[in-house]
C-alpha cells in the first residue's frame, strides 16, 4: 500500500508542473490509439473529401467518415429534418470514425442546413441540401417518393396477359392455335385471373400488384391494339385496383428476349439506335393507345415504360455495341412525352424507367439517363434482381448445375449489397429519384427452404435499409386452389 501511495503521489506532481498532460497529444500512436488535441480533420464520404451533400426528397442517409486524430463534435444547424447518429466522438490516429447523417421526407421547398464539426481548434463544415416537392399546386397525384414509401411488398402476376408465342411462325402454329382471349392468358399454366385471386394476393399484405402484359400478338399491321385484348387487360387493372391495391401496368415480352437475326422479328421493341426511328414510332402509337384508354384512373395506377429491353443480338450481359444504352434513353423519354401529351390523369401519373435489361451492372446503370418530365417527382427508377444468380434460379442445362449455390452465405450477401449500394447511388443520389426493384425472387428449386427464406429475411432487411421495396416474381401460392404454397417465404416477407 504504501509503495502505491508513493506512486500516486509522483504522477499528481508531474501533472502539476505540466510534464504528464491528458490534454498533449502525447499518445499520437499509429496504432489506432485515441489522441488529445487534434492537428488535421477532413470529412469524407465515399473516401472522398466533402463539403456538401444532396438528398432526394424522399426520407434519406448516407454515412459519412470523420478522419482525425483528435476528440471532435459536431452540430445541426436544422435538427427539426436532419439528424445526425451521434454528435460527439473520439479522434485516432490512421483509423476513421463515422457517423449517420438522416434526412426526413421533404413536403416543402428546397431547404439546406450546415453540419459543423470541430475537433481541437480545426473546424469544418458539411452543407446538407434536400430537393423540394416543386409541386404545381393543381397537381392531383402523390409524388413518386410517397408512392414508393406507401408500398410495402409487391407481387408480380406472371405467366398471364404477357404471353408471347409469335403465332404468324409456322412451327408455333404446330403446337399453339388460340381461338380466344382466355387462350392467351392460360397458355403458360395459370388459371384465368380472377378477383378472388387477386383478393388472396392481397390479404397476405401484398399492396402492389405489377400486370406484365405483351401486345404484339394484339396487334394489326398498322400497330392497333385489338380492343378485346385492351378490355381484357383493363378488366385485371380493375381488379387490382379493387382490392385495394396498387398497379403496375407495362410493356413486357414486346422487348426482345431472342435473336430477332434467327427470323423472330415479332419481338420488335429492341435497344437497337439504328433502327430507333422505326420502333419509336410503334413505341410511341402503342403507349399512345394504352395511356389514353388508361387516363381517367387514379394515382394508384403506375405506367412502366418497358419490362427488359435487350439489343438485336438478345445480350443478357452488358450490351456489346454502347449505342443501346443510347437507344434506350431515346425510347424512355418517347414513353415520358407521349404519356404526358395524352392528357387527363397521365399529365403527372408516375411512370417507371429501368436500365438495359433492368440490371444493375455498373455499365448499364451509367448507360442509363433520366428521363426529362414537364413535372417534377413522378418518375421512378426500377431493376431487377435475381442474385446470386446460381443461387436464386434452375438451369434445364444439366451441365449447369455444377455451378450452383446451394448455402445463402456471406458471399451472397457481399453480393447483394454491392447492388444495393450501386443502384441507390446512381438513381438516389445521382438522379434524385425514388426506386424498387421490379421483380426479385429466389425461385431455385435445387436450393432448400430454409436457405431460401435466408435470402428473403436478408432482403428484407436491405429494403428497409434502403426505404424502399420489392416485387416477388410469381409463385407463392397456387392460384387454382389459392393455396399459399411457400408460406414460410411470404412469412418471411412480412415478419
């Protein structure tokens, strides 16, 4: 004991005559140590020093890094829409800290506040900025942000009105001889949609339902819709709309899926700029007749511009001529114009664009603009995701089978938020746009329940992180008995 007393009395000694301060960066070690005083301070986001940072006007994040070797503080100018995670922290030396800044839903005007961080006697500032609704007040529509932040899980009506048998090829006619409507709509095993069916769809939760619809093979030389195709079609929006949920009506299997060079020209709707003014036009007069027929409905109906647009050649990966990026540009801003001229409703419904094939590979997001709109806030951004690929899907090639995933594992989830991170920058914060994902699932049948619901929890939980949604592509339930076949998945949905 009296050994130790010795001791403390020696360092209150030191301390008073200066030779052992807390207060001296004296601790300044390279290994990750906390210091005293700071002598530098940068704040970075995405490893990049930063002075100010936009947000949509949806509610919004973003993470940014503190690098200094001092104990720093920081301050909202407007903490009534920003929020920071935390507002004070300690400096190390070669090792960042970090922090959460939050933005509200903007309903206003575009508005602004400074972050000030201070660490010693170095002070930086972060101006934060948030696009406002510039709404015209005679707009009657929800902007395309509440639309996104109202939905809650999607289910997309599959293998119904979007069947695509080019019936004027003579080794289709073999097989396939539809003498009605109701042929179409069966031909690819579903029952004919009913309200019943949509009801069930929607009292597990689902609140937006996407009708993928093709209208080549209702259609005359001339590009006229056959009337009894257009009727039909309106008859399942209704039935959408009835139950109460959202509907997402689009463009599908027109875009081609194949080689139109191997003669399968019906698929006419390509990411081909050399025959742009020839599609544009049947484009145009096709989107022309569905918004006028569709113009008296409400906010709740979505238009989508085109389901997953491929170049001539049919290239699922990134298209080999870049001029397709540019087609499809031209295409979405012909699908924006021609909805908007129709009048009605269809001056400020919100409509959907996505990239070349709605993916989500560097190249085709950077490939994609967005489109210009006469009012702001009603375009949203879309893409698909069925990832990892060998994971979420079956191959008929036996061969292929050697490069399946069988474990939803930390890999796949690397996966996953290397897309979500994409896509969110380049349509949140490069375009200021809200987003979904227009079809997700894991329908591989080689790939256990239990993995499976792994991957829906785990995609769960990035929608939430990201604030918006997703629409599961088909299956689920047995539309014939309305049996909920993969309840464990839909449970996983909704937990």
């Amino acid at each position: 004991m009296k050994k130790n007393n010795i001791i403390v009395a020696c360092t209150l000694l030191l301390a008073v005559f200066g030779l052992y301060s807390c207060s001296d960066v004296e601790q300044n070690y390279d290994n990750g140590q906390r210091t005293g005083n700071a002598s530098m301070m940068e704040i970075l986001k995405d490893d990049a020093p930063v002075s100010d940072i936009s947000f949509s006007l949806g509610k919004g994040n973003t993470m940014i890094a503190i690098n200094t070797d001092g104990e720093w503080t920081a301050e909202v100018g407007d903490e009534s829409w920003c929020h920071l995670g935390v507002h004070a922290g300690y400096g190390y030396v070669n090792k960042m800290s970090y922090n959460k800044i939050e933005v509200d839903k903007n309903e206003g005007g575009e508005r602004s506040t400074v972050i000030t961080f201070r660490s010693g006697g170095i002070t930086k500032t972060v101006t934060v900025m948030q696009k406002g609704t510039g709404t015209d007040p005679n707009d009657p529509f929800m902007s395309a942000f509440t639309f996104v932040e109202r939905l809650k899980f999607g289910y997309n009506l599959g293998n119904t009105l979007e069947a695509n048998h080019d019936i004027t090829n003579p080794s289709v006619q073999q097989w396939f001889n539809p003498q009605t409507i109701a042929d179409w709509e069966t031909c690819w095993g579903q029952p004919l949609t009913t309200q019943e069916i949509i009801d069930a769809i929607a009292a597990k939760g689902f609140n937006v339902i996407r009708v993928p619809v093709t209208w080549f093979p209702h259609m005359d030389a001339n590009g006229n819709v056959d009337p009894i195709w257009m009727n039909r079609v309106q008859e399942v929006v209704d039935m959408v709309l009835k139950s109460g949920c959202y509907c997402i009506l689009n463009v599908h299997h027109d875009a081609s899926e194949y080689d139109a060079n191997r003669g399968d020209g019906a698929h006419w709707l390509l990411a081909d700029l050399e025959s742009y003014p020839q599609i544009s036009a049947k484009f145009k007069h096709l989107w022309t007749q569905i918004a006028n027929h569709f113009k008296g409905y409400d906010d709740r109906l979505v238009f989508e511009a085109v389901n997953e647009i491929l170049s001539r050649k049919g290239e699922w990966g990134n298209p080999s001529d870049p001029s397709c990026y540019e087609a499809i540009n031209l295409l979405e801003q012909d699908f924006v114009d021609v909805v908007r001229a129709t009048g009605g409703n269809n001056e400020y419904r919100n409509l959907l664009v996505n990239p070349y094939g709605a993916g989500s590979t560097p190249e085709k997001l950077a490939g994609m603009q967005a489109p210009k709109d006469i009012h702001p806030n009603h375009i949203l951004c879309s893409i698909h995701s069925y990832d990892p690929y060998w994971f979420c899907n079956d191959s008929d090639d036996p061969n292929a089978e050697s490069y399946y995933i069988y474990m939803f594992n930390d890999d796949a989830k690397k996966e996953i938020d290397d897309i979500f991170a994409r896509v969110d920058k380049r349509f949140s914060g490069d375009f200021g746009m809200p987003y979904i994902f227009g079809e997700f699932a894991a329908g591989g049948t080689h790939v256990s329940m239990a993995e499976r619901v792994k991957y829906t929890q785990y995609m769960r939980q990035k929608f939430q992180q990201y604030n918006t949604t997703g629409l599961w592509w088909m299956g689920l339930m047995d539309r014939n008995t309305l049996e909920w076949t993969e309840i464990d998945i839909v449970n996983a949905l909704f937990q």
